[in-house]
C-alpha cells in the first residue's frame, strides 16, 4: 500500500510498521465511514499535522501564513511550521462543478515526487478538502503575452510583415513557453528546439535549457488533453487519437530524461 505522504526532514523516523492509509483507495465523498474518518484523524496527528492544520484554519500565530491565491477552486497558503515552510491548500465546493479533483492532483503529485518537476506531497485530506506540499522557494517569473498555438498555419505573410492569427489559446506565462509550445505543435526534434532557443537567446546557459525542457513537457501535456477532448467531437474526423498519443509519448520520454538536478547533464 502506498503510504500517504513522504515526510519531510523534521517528520521523518515514522516506524514503517505503522499501517499508513492510502486516501485513493478511499471515498472522499460522504460515504467515508467513522472508522474512515478516524483513521484520517489518527495519522495526521501522530504526525503532527492535525495541529498544524487546525493552527492554520484558526489562524493561530504558531503557524504563521501567507495568502498565495485566491482562486475559484482553492486557497493557497505558505505556512511555516518549526523553521520550515509548507504549502497549504484548501479546496472549495466549486472542485466537482469546474471538472477539477483534488484526488487526481495528489495522485499525480505522488507519481511526479521522483522526478524534481513538481513538490513532494506530504499530507492529503479528501474529506476536508486539505492537501499539504513542499513550499518551492522560488524566484518571480517574468512573463509576456504569449500566443500558445503558434505554427505555420497561424503565421501570415505579407511583403515583410508578419502576421499572426488565431489567438484563442494566448495567455499570460513565460518567453520559453511559447516556444515550447511551437516545438511541442511541430514536433520539433531536441536539436531543433536548441536552435530555437539559441535564436532567442544567443548564450543559454543551463537553466535556460532546463526551463524549455519543463515548457516543452507542460505544452506536450496540454496537447495530450486537448486531442483527447478532441475525440469527444463525432463531427471531427483528424486524427486525435493518433496526435494524443504523440504528444502523450514525447511528454513521458522527456520526464524521463530530466536531469536529477538541474546542473546536471542534460539531453
């Protein structure tokens, strides 16, 4: 049984023969039964989460927070806790009626926690809608308008202008996401997406290309579900089964390829 979080520095030393509840294999609707509920209670206190928890809820100053979000779905907190910091996640009503879950997060939290692309998950409540994480210190991005579905056919010629169409998809991120997106869309190969950047950037230095990789990993996910939605459509008849699995494919063959640290070598 896979155990419910991995504890951080200060939480570790859990016996292993403590039975750790799986919260996947548990309803997290209403029809979680008391023993359910208790073993929930249990574990988050033995390992001091509970308080914590209730600290955070209560806005007790022993656990100092800071309001990240306020979204539609959830709010998110840096909380501090014995020296260390954590991110703290409450879910609201609107989970189910905006096709979001909670409980998919945290298992693809769990299956990512490896891979130093995403915080390791520590703590994971369905009933109260409360997941807890690693709090990533990082620095501020900064971002442009970006078009997102930029490809040949959205890009116009006339004399020695340029223009670009189609901007359904544009949002606000970073220079490389778009960039990542074109060569996620075109199917560029690592090279072609180095010369890319390089085009960009004439001396990119490591994080640079550690930056695109994650880009390029996050556009060939969010094409992925965009052809599976796709093939809901009976009046489409492109081939997006086809595309999913390209796209699908190129996303876990790069996840695999990352470097354990970002100084590492890379492709």
């Amino acid at each position: 049984m896979d155990p419910l979080f991995t504890p951080p520095a200060s939480l570790r030393g859990v016996p292993q023969s403590v039975s750790r509840p799986n919260f996947l294999e548990i309803d997290a609707g209403n029809t979680q039964t008391p023993e359910e509920q208790q073993l929930f209670q249990d574990w988050g206190f033995y390992l001091g989460y509970d308080e914590m928890i209730e600290g955070v809820l209560k806005d007790h100053p022993k656990y100092p927070k800071r309001l990240l979000e306020l979204a539609a779905t959830n709010t998110n907190y840096q909380v501090k806790k014995g020296g260390e910091s954590y991110f703290f996640r409450l879910s609201s009503n609107l989970l189910k009626e905006l096709y979001s879950s909670q409980e998919v997060e945290y298992s693809v939290l769990k299956q990512l926690e490896n891979t130093h692309i995403a915080p390791r998950p520590y703590f994971f409540d369905p009933k109260r809608g409360i997941l807890i994480t690693e709090y990533i210190e990082h620095d501020e991005i900064a971002v442009t308008l970006c078009h997102l579905d930029l490809h040949r056919k959205n890009i116009l010629r006339k004399g020695d202008t340029l223009f670009f169409i189609d901007w359904e998809y544009a949002a606000m991120s970073h220079p490389y996401h778009i960039l990542a997106s074109m060569a996620s869309i075109e199917r560029w190969s690592d090279e072609m997406m180095w010369q890319i950047l390089g085009n960009y950037t004439e001396q990119p230095t490591q994080e640079d290309r550690y930056c695109m990789a994650l880009y390029r990993i996050v556009s060939d996910l969010f094409w992925t579900a965009w052809s599976h939605l796709q093939m809901e459509n009976p009046s489409t008849n492109s081939p997006y089964p086809k595309w999913r699995d390209l796209f699908f494919k190129s996303a876990m063959e790069r996840i695999e390829k990352l470097p354990a640290d970002q100084g590492d070598p890379f492709w």
